[in-house]
C-alpha cells in the first residue's frame, strides 16, 4: 500500500505533499535536550575538522560515478545486417497515422492518430481486432501519448488532457479505467499491480515540471521519486522524458533533449542518473507572445531553440539491456533518427550501437524484434530483427548493416 500522498482527483490547494523523510522528534525536557545536541554537535565537528584532510584526499581519488566511470568518446557500431519480418503501412489502409506502439508476445498494438482507434496485429502484421474512437468519454481516446503492455497481457493507454488511463484485455475488451490523473503523459505498469507515471505537476509559480511518480493500482494515491536535484527541477519542455519497464518492477527513464538516462530500481526506488556515448546538453528556452491575454496577463508561448539537437527520442528494454533511440542532428534533418545506443543493466555499461536502415520517430525492443514507428515516406510500422555478424563489430565511427 503507497503512503497517501496526494488524491489526484482533489484540487491542488487541497492536497497534502507526501513528505519521504520523517519528522524528527523531540524530548519533553527541551532546554537539556538542546544542551546535549549542541555539545555532541561541537564534538562531531572537532573530529570531522581532523579527519577532513585525509577524507578529502580520498575522495579525490575515487572516480566521480562508481558505475559509470567507463565514459566512450565515441561509438562502437555493431556489424551484422537487417531482416524485414512485417510492414502495417498507410499504404494498406491498416493505420492512418502513428507514433505510438507496443508489443507482446504474440500481438503488435499500434494507436492510430488519425481515427483515435487502439489497433491490434500478429506478429507479421495481419490485423485482429479494434478498440475504442474519438472522444472524452471511457472507451474513447482523446490525445494517447504512451502506450503499454503489463504482465497479464493487457494494454495500457494513457490519455493526458482528459486525466484518464484506459486499460484494455488482449482480446480487445474494456478491463477498466482510472481516472482523475493529473496529466500522465507516461505511464508503465508495474507486476506488483500499482504503476509508474511521470507527469507534468504544475508548481506555485505557474510552470510545468516533469514529476515521475509511483501510483497505487487505483491511482487516487501516489507518492513521488526523486532522481536528482538537477533533473527534478528542470522544466517539462525540455524535461520531457519516456519511460519502459525493467524487469518487474523497475524503471528507465530517458530524455528526448538530451542523453541523460536514469535507472530506478523496483523495491527501494532508487534512481541511478548516467550519460549517453553521444553528450547532449538540455537546450536553451525561449518565449514568444501570443498575442492572447487571460485574466489581464500576457500568454506566451515557450518554445526551444531550433537549432538544438534531439536527444534520447525513446527508450526501450529487453532483458538487461537498454535500447536509445537517438538523435544524431537537429529536429528538420533527415537521417538523424536512426542511431540506437545500447547499455547494461543495472550499471549502465555502454554496450554498442545499430544504425536502422530508416528514420524512426518511436522504437520497441520485444525478445529480439525492433519495432519502429516511421513517418516516411509513409506512415508505418515496421519490424526487424539483427543478424549479427560472426566478427561481432564493425570499426568504431564505420556503422554497418543493411535491410535484408
């Protein structure tokens, strides 16, 4: 059972922050109490002081991330070539449009933007049922900005302007929806029954922030992790992250204006921060008028600059290895979205790169099988499987593979 922290179908002013620390407390007697805390303080600090230079010198020495001290300056690309198991296409009449996808053990799920419809396909993409049409009412989909499968086979739809989670059976039946979220723009389940979302929390001032957070299976209830105190600030714009499931209950979190990629762990939510082969800082922000007033104050409009690069457009696991997407240029440049860098779990070990034989806006890695969203020349789903080459590697800055 999560801590109450929040009801997130209450209003914000209304609702109490979940502290993570607990409160100290204190002895009756409060002059005495607070003489013995100051001398044992005056203590601990006179042994720190002769203590400290030795402690500093150590510190020196030791590398600045234990798991991450093997920092590559450049790729290692993987060789081998492509094999083409299925295509759903536009060009078929399958789907209309879509940037999202997930995969199972015997069944591809793709969400098509055009009609607003959850659309199920086998594995070599001939169609099996649909679910769901435009509109704000349960059964109906909206804006889906995540989707996913859980342990039992049922998939996750979240649904961020209507505050909704829709979760369908892999016969494409309604299971059941949970509502009165606060903008999950992510979300992954989680075995033990409760899930992970990340969301964009507004703060005091106004601003959006991306939070990521575990709710209890209801989602009335959640309690929230912290990964950095860098990360935890940074607004949503350029925060935007995605999330993929590890193991049964863990998470990796990438970010799609940088190469940052944090690994959390399932029982004791810890977040591991790590850096990508390829450094990408988060991009500047600007703002421009909208011309719009509300309430007597200007709405501007925030926007990133145009020349930055893209990050980590998605993450994916299969077993114990992450998979990036990443981009390799700015947003307008064609060939810029076909890297995949791969890392270790748990210790973020850089592992190699693939280079798709196309573009890609979205990528899932199921028990081998790379399933990409492209948008050209076509809207597709496209899925491929490695063939590795006997050598293993190509030559460092010389990528490889070819579409069988």
């Amino acid at each position: 059972m999560l801590p109450q922290a929040r009801c997130a179908a209450t209003p914000r002013s209304n609702r109490t922050d979940y502290v993570e620390e607990a409160e100290a407390g204190f002895d009756s007697n409060a002059g005495a109490s607070a003489a013995l805390q100051r001398s044992e303080r005056c203590n601990l600090c006179t042994r720190m002081r002769s203590v400290m230079p030795a402690a500093m010198a150590l510190l020196l020495l030791l590398p600045a991330h234990a798991a991450n001290t093997q920092e590559p300056t450049k790729r290692i690309w993987l060789g081998g070539s492509w094999s083409n198991l299925a295509d759903v296409s536009a060009q078929t009449g399958a789907i209309g449009r879509s940037d999202l996808t997930a995969v199972s053990d015997s069944s591809l799920y793709v969400y098509d933007y055009q009609d607003h419809v959850l659309k199920a396909f086998t594995l070599d993409g001939k169609p099996k049922w649909k679910f769901g049409k435009d509109g704000m009412r349960a059964g109906e989909f909206h804006v889906v900005t995540s989707l996913e499968v859980d342990s039992r086979g049922q998939v996750w739809a979240s649904d961020p302007i209507v505050g909704r989670v829709t979760i369908v059976s892999a016969s494409g039946q309604l299971v059941r929806t949970i509502e009165g979220l606060e903008y999950p723009w992510r979300i992954v389940p989680r075995a033990d029954g409760t899930f992970w979302g990340w969301i964009q929390a507004r703060q005091a001032d106004g601003t959006l922030r991306g939070e990521v957070r575990q709710y209890d299976s209801t989602g009335a209830h959640f309690s929230r992790v912290s990964i950095s105190v860098a990360l935890d600030t940074i607004n949503s714009l350029t925060g935007t992250a995605s999330l993929a499931s590890v193991g049964a209950n863990g998470l990796a979190m990438t970010y799609f204006w940088s190469d940052r990629f944090v690994l959390i762990d399932g029982k004791t939510r810890a977040a591991r921060t790590y850096r990508g082969v390829e450094r990408r800082e988060f991009p500047s922000v600007g703002s421009r008028s909208t011309g719009m007033t509300v309430g007597g104050k200007a709405v501007t409009r925030m926007l990133i600059d145009s020349a930055a690069k893209l990050g980590a457009l998605s993450g994916a696991v299969d077993g114990d290895r992450l998979y990036v997407l990443f981009g390799t240029g700015p947003r307008s440049a064609s060939g810029v979205r076909r890297t995949v860098d791969t890392y270790r779990i748990p210790n973020g070990q850089y592992l190699g790169s693939y280079l798709l034989p196309e573009d890609a806006l979205l990528l899932r890695v199921h028990n081998g099988m790379f399933v990409a969203s492209v948008d050209k020349p076509i809207p597709a789903v496209k899925i491929w499987t490695w063939i590795p080459r006997p050598s293993g590697l190509a030559k460092a800055g010389h990528p490889t593979g070819k579409s069988n």
